[in-house]
C-alpha cells in the first residue's frame, strides 16, 4: 500500500516552530497519528509533515490554551 505524498511538505523542525511546542510533544502528535510523517528523498534521516496538516492544528491548539 502505498501512501500518497503531499505536495506541501516541511520538515518535523519547522512544523514544531509553527505550533510552538516541544520535541516531545511534536513525537507525541506524529505517533498518535495526529500529524503523518514523511522520509525526505533527499535525507533518509530527515522526516517531513504536511504543512496542511501543520495549519489545522493549530486552531485546536489555541482552543485548549
């Protein structure tokens, strides 16, 4: 089964200054399955969000703040 990638992707590190949180919490929301993890065709090492998916989050997170 293949996953189809989307077309707006940024990296882990980016995605955890756009909602302000921590490593852990960033680990937490791409295991709950919160947020879909991508490798980097470029970098193995480096894993890659869709910034959509970045975007809706964040208005859940101002509402539980």
């Amino acid at each position: 089964m293949t996953r189809q990638k989307p077309s707006d992707l940024i990296t882990v590190a980016e995605a955890r200054m756009l909602l302000s949180v921590s490593r852990v919490k960033i680990a937490q929301l791409l295991k709950r399955g919160d947020l879909r993890c991508f490798s980097n065709p470029l970098d193995g090492r480096e894993k890659l969000v869709s910034l959509a998916e970045v975007e809706a989050l964040k208005p859940k997170r101002a509402e539980a703040a």
